[in-house]
C-alpha cells in the first residue's frame, strides 16, 4: 500500500448547550458551545468504511445534551471532564478524548428599585443581558489514565490610557514611529493557562473560583503594570499569575496591541494635547508568549489559534 493512515479524530463539533438551573424563583444560566474530537483504534473506517467501532457523531451531541441533565453544568471544566471520562470508558476504541467548551457568560438585568406595574422588582431573578467582554474556554483531554486540562478566555478588550511609553527601540532607515513617552496601551487579550492536575488521585481545583482569581490577576497586573512595552506587561501578567495560583504552571498570551495614534489637529488650528486618538484596527503589533513555573516543560501551542 503506498500511503497509510496518519493522525485523525472525529466528533461532533459546535454543540450549543443552555442549561437553566430554577432555584425556585432564582434561575441561573450556563451557556455553552462544545465540541467532541474521539480517537483510538478507526483504521478500518478509514480504509475499508467499516462501521464496527465508530460512535456516530449524533451520539456524541445527544450525549452532551444527557449529560447536561444528568451531571448540570458546574463549571465547563467539570462538564468535560464527565464527558471526556464517558467516551473513554464507555467505548473500547475509543483511546482518547478531547472535550473543548466556549462558555458565554450571562449577568442579572438590575431591576428598579419601585414595582413594576406588572412584576415586583425584587421578584425578577430570571432576566439576564449576554456580557459583552470575554468569552471563557476550556479544553479537556483524557486518554484514559491521565488528563490534560487547559483553560482560558478571548475577546477581553483592556486599556491604559497613561503609564505606557515606548522608546530607545533599534532604528533602520527605515523607521518611522516617533517615540512615545506617554501612550496609550490597549490590547485583545487571548490567553490560555494549564493546571497541573492530572490524575484521579490528586485534588481537583475549584475550576470556578480559578477562573474568577486568575482573571483578576490578570487584570490587575495590567492596570499595575508601568509599563515600557507590552512584552513587560504581558510578562507581568503571566507572572502574577504562576505566583498566585498554585494549580497554574504554565501560562500562554497572544496580544495585539490596538495601536492609538494621536491625530494631528494643527491644520484645524487646534492643539492635540493627548486627547484626541486614531484607533487603528490593522495592522497590528501581535505579542506572544508562554510563562511558566520554574521547573516545568512548556505543553500549550505556541499557535493557539485552534485550542
């Protein structure tokens, strides 16, 4: 035979799950959006279109679908993990699972302090608006014995608007960019970050309280940070976070820097004095890199356009 099968998975992809919690008249929300990718022992369905050991890829959305009702949705993390374990078990081709969830999340539309004609105000707790700011990941990978579990989030638009310069940067003939003493510094944070758990014999992080504390590290190590480039506070951030969180041993970012340019309003007769900006969209600076704990191997994709 002159070609053979390399690496493949199949699953069912993008499956948009909404799970309401009723705690009487206080309702809650998980909203998520997940995908299954199961590999193992599928030679034969791709080169003879056997059927014998593939679980269709309708199974797997139904099995999110039960699961949801039978586990709830604690947290995406723990969502996976029962899924991830499932396909595992249940299924003896099956040799591993990769679980990935986008979580959108949702917040109580804050009523008025009178009645509504309709509705006491202090009885609404079932109206939510969609938060406009990140959207939280997470991706699972169970091969049976141990589990990979690496989290995150997209789309969290920040902004300094002091406390930034950028200068003493090498210089061709080229350049052109005059050196900024006081910008402002905004980015798009991408980031992913891995837990060290790994087995069923260790104690499971509380995947909600990590998301909650790691985030705020993050932000605070923007806002804190003065900073002489987005390299140093991308630096800042990772390293608040390593040192805080115990369960974290490697963090990864994609930044790119939402340049703002100072318009020049001299023609108008008008003095621009750091008030008036460009937001330029593209092209971008585009900042990455990984932080990790002292002592440990580097395991996230340095593309993680996919994960």
């Amino acid at each position: 035979m002159p070609t053979i099968l390399g690496q493949n998975q199949y699953g069912k992809a993008e499956n948009r799950v909404v799970k309401i919690t009723r705690d009487g008249a206080t309702h809650h929300i998980k909203d998520l959006n997940v995908s299954v990718a199961l590999s193992g022992d599928m030679d034969e369905v791709h080169y003879s279109g056997s059927n014998a050991n593939v679980l269709p890829t309708d199974t797997t959305k139904n099995t999110v679908f039960a699961f949801a009702k039978e586990y709830g949705i604690e947290s995406a993390e723990q969502f996976g993990i029962h899924l991830a374990r499932h396909f595992v078990t249940s299924q003896e081709p099956i040799h591993q699972a990769r679980i990935r969830i986008e979580e959108y999340s949702w917040e109580r539309i804050e009523t008025s302090d009178a009645n509504s004609k309709f509705i006491g105000a202090d009885e609404v707790k079932h109206s939510f608006v969609r938060k406009g700011q990140e959207t939280r990941l997470t991706q699972i990978t169970y091969d049976g014995e141990k589990w990979e579990v690496v989290s995150g989030l997209k789309d969290l638009v920040v902004m300094n608007s002091t406390n930034s310069e950028f200068w003493g940067y090498v210089k061709d003939k080229y350049t052109t960019l005059q050196e900024a003493y006081d910008r402002i510094l905004a980015t798009q944070v991408s980031s992913r970050w891995r837990f060290n758990w790994t087995d069923d014999e260790q104690k499971m992080p509380n995947w909600e309280k990590s998301y909650e504390q790691t985030r705020k590290h993050m932000l605070q190590a923007f806002a804190e940070t003065y900073s002489l480039s987005l390299q140093q506070t991308l630096y800042q951030m990772g390293a608040r976070i390593i040192n805080n969180r115990s369960e974290i041993d490697e963090v990864r970012f994609s930044l790119p820097n939402k340049h703002h340019f100072l318009v020049d309003l001299e023609p108008f007769g008008l003095k621009n004095d750091n008030e008036v900006y460009f937001a330029a969209d593209r092209p971008y600076g585009l900042i990455e890199a990984t932080i990790l704990r002292d002592g440990c191997e580097a395991r996230i994709p340095v593309d993680m356009t996919n994960l």
